[in-house]
C-alpha cells in the first residue's frame, strides 16, 4: 500500500466568504466516515481484529485502490478507481494530515470557484494525479490510495486565486517556529520538495510525490481558465486568520 501524506506545513484556518463550503465540508466529511466505518481505522469490530483485521485491510486497500498495472490494462471497474482511491485512507495520519489541508486551503478555493467547478476540479486533478503515478510506473501491483493528488490540486488553485493570502507555517529545521509568509512564498516551497521528492521515488510503500506535482499544476491551470488568464482577488477575500489583506 502506498500513503500518501501532504507535509504539514500550514496551522492557518481559512476565512471563506459567501457562506459555507459545504462542497469542502462533506468531502471532510465523507473521507472521515468512510476510513472510521472501513477496517483501515481499527474501529469497527466487524473486521475482526490480528490477521482478520491485517487481511480485510488488504482487500479494502485492493478493492478501493489504484492499482497501476490493473488500472493501465483497462477495465471497467479499475477506471473507476482513481475517484474511489481519493476516500481511501492508510492510517490516521495520513486521513488527518490530509482533512486539515483541505480544510484550510478548501472554503476560500470554493468559494471563489463556485461548487460545481471546485467539484470538478476536485475529482479531476485527483484523478489525473494518480494516472499519472500509475502511468510512471506501469508495471506496479502496490496499491495507491488517499486524496493528496486532489488536495494538491486545491493547493495549485489556491496559488492562483489568493496568492498573497498569509500561511502561518512551521518548518522542522527552524524548530517549528511559526512564521507568516504569503501563499506565493509557502506553496511553491511546497511544491519544491514534491519535486525533489520525485527523483528519487520509486514504487515501494511511501509518498506519491509524482500524483501532487501532477495535482497542483493542473489545479493551477484550471484556476487560471476559470478565472479568465489572470487571478482576481477581490476584497471580499479575506486573508487567513482573520488578517487583512497585505
């Protein structure tokens, strides 16, 4: 099984405007009630528990999964899998890290880009993220499972939409020291060590470093169409935390 798990770098909370995100809510939502219910959280009795438990988390992962070398053959059911991998979550970790992305960067992206396109551009560089990590390596029978390639895809907007929006960021090698720095600054940071992440990815369990490359540029180009060629950030949109814009 491979995780994926966007780094936490962001302890902002975003400020939407035009009511509630409800899109980004329930994708929350739907991604807590599906790992909690699955055997992947542990909770539910109805997946036994020692190798019963190890063996349906398997088959779930499988079931649910991208797998690249099933999923480049063809097959009806494993085109789907690259919507179905996007609620599939590894650990704890791996669905929190990905819920407060999406939390946080989520509500300002919709409420810019209106439901039906953030919806879209959601499922769309989600599924692209991961055809494109199976594509990379064809010959590969791990499963792939989560929704960072579409939460990348959220990020890449975001860049487009809010670029001077404040992140508040804590990075390990300054002692996790919070610092304020506009989107433009921490998300191309960001997308720096996805980059140098990929060089040296490979098909073994970890981070598809690949599928949130592919996520974020095209999540920035479909922002960039859907807003005309140029970012329009208007005054209705509120930086994070509660600050005015810079």
């Amino acid at each position: 099984m491979l995780k994926k798990v966007l780094p936490a770098l962001s302890g902002v909370r975003a400020a939407t405007a035009g009511g509630r995100p409800v899109v980004t809510q329930s994708l929350i939502g739907l991604c807590c009630l599906v790992f909690v219910l699955g055997p992947a959280s542990g909770l539910n009795p109805v997946h036994g528990t020692g190798d019963l438990l190890l063996a349906a988390q398997s088959d779930h992962f499988r079931r649910w999964g991208v797998i690249p070398q099933e999923l480049l053959d063809g097959s009806p059911r494993a085109l789907l899998t690259p919507l179905t991998a996007l609620f599939i979550h590894g650990t704890w970790l791996h669905l929190l890290g990905n819920m407060l992305f999406l939390y946080v960067f989520g509500g300002m992206a919709e409420a810019r880009l209106g439901r039906i396109r953030y919806t879209l551009l959601y499922a769309g560089t989600g599924y692209l993220g991961l055809l494109a990590f199976a594509a990379a390596h064809a010959a590969s029978t791990e499963t792939l499972v989560g929704a960072s390639g579409a939460i990348s895809g959220v990020l890449g907007a975001f860049l487009l939409l809010f670029p001077k929006a404040r992140v508040t960021s804590l990075f390990p090698f300054l002692f996790f020291l919070p610092l304020r720095f506009p989107a433009w600054v921490v998300l191309p940071f960001w997308f720096g060590l996805q980059w140098l992440g990929s060089r040296t990815e490979t098909t073994e369990p970890g981070v598809a470093h690949l599928a949130h490359l592919v996520g974020f540029l095209t999540g920035f180009l479909c922002a960039w169409a859907c807003s005309g060629g140029a970012a329009r950030v208007s005054s209705a949109a509120r930086a994070t935390e509660g600050d005015s814009k810079p």
